[in-house]
C-alpha cells in the first residue's frame, strides 16, 4: 500500500503535479481494496476462495507492473486502483480462509493476529522504501512492490487450497449483503464502532500521506534520518498494539480505546498548534530544531495512541455481529478504506510546503470520535456478560 511514501516529493517532481494529486495514488487504491472487499468478498461465497484469491493476486501483480510503467499520473492512477481491488482479495479472503478452517479460541487467535499485521504494515512498509529511494527511486520501489505480489501469486496457486466446502456456499448475491447491512445497522453500538474503526484509520492514513511531506518537505529531513523516524514509529506502533493484547485481561478494551481517543485528540491539537507555528513566518535555526523534535515527538505519540485501537476496534466490532460475521468484515473493510482514502488527499490540500491540512485533518477527525465514543462503545448488559465470562474463564483455569 505504502512502501512507496518516502518518493512522495521525488514523485510530484518527476511527474510535475501537486503534493495533493500524488497523494490522490494512495487514495485511489484505498478505494479499490474498499471496492474490493464488498465484491469479492460475497462473490467469495458463491464460486469459493481459491478461484477469487488467486485471480485477484494475478490482477494486483499486473496492475503492479502498470504502475513501474506508468508514463503520467493519470495512468498511474487507474493502475493504482486495479492493483488495491485485486489486493483487497487476500485480505478479505485471508480472513474468509481463517474462518473456514477454525473456530473458537483459535480463530480468534488468528483472527487478533492478523488484524494487528494490517494495522502495523502499513507503518513499516516506508521504512523498506526509504531505503530504497536512494538506490532505485520510487519506479524502483513500485518494483519491488509488484515482485513481491508476484511471488504471493505463486504462494497463493502452491499452497492455499479451496477452503470452503461446495456444501456451505450459497447464491453469493447482493440480496444477502443488504439484508446484513440492515440487521447490523440495527445494532447502533457497532455502528458506532464501525464509524469510529474507520475514523481512526483515516487518522493513521493522514499520518502515512503527510509524514513526507512535513518532515522533508517542510523541515528539511533527509531522507536516511525520515527513514529512521518511521522505523521508530513502526516500533512503537508494535509495541502498543502488542502491550493493549497483553493487558486485554485486566484493562477492558473498550477502555483502552476510550483512552487512546482521548489521547490522540489531545496530541493532535499540539501537533495543530505547531503546524500554525510553522507556517507563520520564518523561525531561527534553534526554533526549527526544536519544532523539528517536537514534531517527531508528536508522530510518534500520534502512532502510538492509535495502535491502542487498532488491533482492539475490529475485535469489538466483529464480536457483535453473530451469524453476520462475514457482512460485517466485509463492512468493516470498505467503510475503513473509503475513510482512509478520503482523509489522504485533504491533508495535501494547503500544498507540499505547509503542514496546516493535516493539523485541521487530525482535529476535526479526532473530536468526532471522541463525541461518537461519547454514547457508548457497549451496550446494556454487556459489563456484566463480560464479567461473568472472565469469572468462567478464571475457574477453568483454576479446575485445570
């Protein structure tokens, strides 16, 4: 999805446009892995996942190989958006295979896993192309990109076998997705969940879009040391989202999210603050330096504050849909990438040389999921079934 964010200046210059129409490349494949997930994923239960899985990998590989080729912006846009429809197969149907071939505890497991990788990807992936920039450029870096779906073609076609019987699939039409929709719909606790899963993605899109441009473009960062920072806010992004699983049993995740909300509103409105200070006029060497520590500081806090809802989200949200389970990721997904593609452009809206879109981006976002977790991340009844399985859990553990 990202490898390719350090190049993002290197980019706007080969290709002569604007900070706003490269970043419009990670939006138009964030609505195609959106697109993607919805279709492919009740296409999924019709024809199985074999067929869909791999003829998305070979469609994510081609249109990779468009965008090393891409000779304007307007061609590497529309490849862009074939490759993250055909890359929405393996995450749509990753977790469609999980469910095919566990249950309980184990899925669960998976499931937690797999969630926190989507989440922490994302935030490493530029480190791999920071290194990369130098050497090959952002071609180069795409390369890379498409070699490695390549390869995930012939996993794909060697080692992942149709996983859902012909016994369990059913007419796969667009009928079952609206009757879904309308019986999660009435459950407004995951709806909120859902709206506030996607709010705090496009939050970490922000980040991805306009760590670029302000730490190079606006301060002045070399490439080798904005590499360095990325790979510290991929670690923190792991240790956070590592160290809210390891607490779940004594700190509710519904209260791991409320904190990390609450947090991330507070952070943001500094980071708002020192974007207005950027922009108002020239600064001394001392104060840039500062503003510049500051700054990395901010992202890595930012990072950190979102890693306490990233793993934890999904998890509450697909935990309330019952036999829904499938329309609900299905869900989850589309509305999580039509956020994250919609918040990518808007914070390259006041150009390359300034910060300020993404200050007001990250605080406008930031209090709406504040005032959405305001009327609640649970309903009535569910401390109190929550309590009841932690007692049962505890004296199974105790029996053994």
């Amino acid at each position: 999805m990202d490898a390719y964010l350090p190049a993002f200046t290197q980019m706007a210059e080969d290709l002569e446009v604007s900070a706003s129409a490269v970043q419009l490349t990670l939006t138009t494949f964030l609505v195609g892995v959106a697109l993607g997930q919805l279709v492919i994923g009740v296409l999924s239960d019709r024809l199985g996942r074999r067929p869909l899985l791999l003829w998305g990998s070979v469609l994510a590989f081609v249109a990779g190989v468009g965008t090393v080729l891409a000779p304007s912006a307007g061609l590497l846009l529309a490849a862009r958006f074939l490759q993250g429809l055909g890359g929405a197969a393996g995450m749509v149907l990753g977790r469609a295979v999980i469910s095919d071939r566990s249950r309980g505890i184990t899925a669960a497991r998976v499931l937690s896993l797999v969630m926190a990788i989507q989440g922490v990807a994302p935030v490493l992936a530029p480190i791999l192309g920071g290194a990369l920039v130098g050497p090959v450029g952002w071609r180069g870096i795409l390369a890379v990109v498409a070699a490695f779906q390549g390869l995930l073609v012939l996993m794909v076609a060697l080692w992942v076998p149709e996983t859902l019987d012909a016994r369990d699939r059913h007419d796969g039409s667009l009928a079952l997705l609206v009757n879904g929709t309308r019986e999660l719909g009435r459950d407004l606790v995951f709806v909120r969940l859902v709206l506030i899963n996607a709010l705090v993605f496009a939050l970490l899109t922000a980040y991805l879009s306009s760590a670029p441009f302000i730490l190079q473009g606006v301060l002045g960062m070399g490439t080798s040391v904005y590499t360095g920072v990325f790979a510290v806010c991929g670690l923190v992004v792991t240790v956070s989202v590592s160290v809210c699983g390891s607490l779940a049993s004594r700190v509710s995740p519904h209260r791991q999210v409320r904190v990390g909300l609450i947090a991330l509103l507070g952070i943001d409105l500094v980071f708002a603050a020192v974007c207005l200070l950027l922009l108002a006029g020239p600064v001394s060497q001392a104060s840039r330096a500062g503003l510049t520590v500051l700054t990395v500081v901010l992202f890595i806090l930012h990072v950190a504050a979102i890693g306490s809802c990233i793993g934890n989200l999904p998890a509450l949200a697909l935990g309330r849909a019952g036999r829904w389970a499938g329309t609900a990721s299905a869900l989850l997904g589309f509305i999580q990438f039509v956020a994250g593609g919609v918040a990518s452009p808007l914070v390259g809206l006041t150009g390359s040389a300034s910060g300020v879109a993404f200050g007001v981006t990250v605080v406008v976002i930031g209090v709406l999921v504040n005032v959405l977790a305001a009327f609640g991340l649970r309903a009535e009844g569910d401390k109190e079934r929550e309590a009841a399985a932690r007692a049962e859990r505890e004296a199974h553990r105790l029996g053994r």
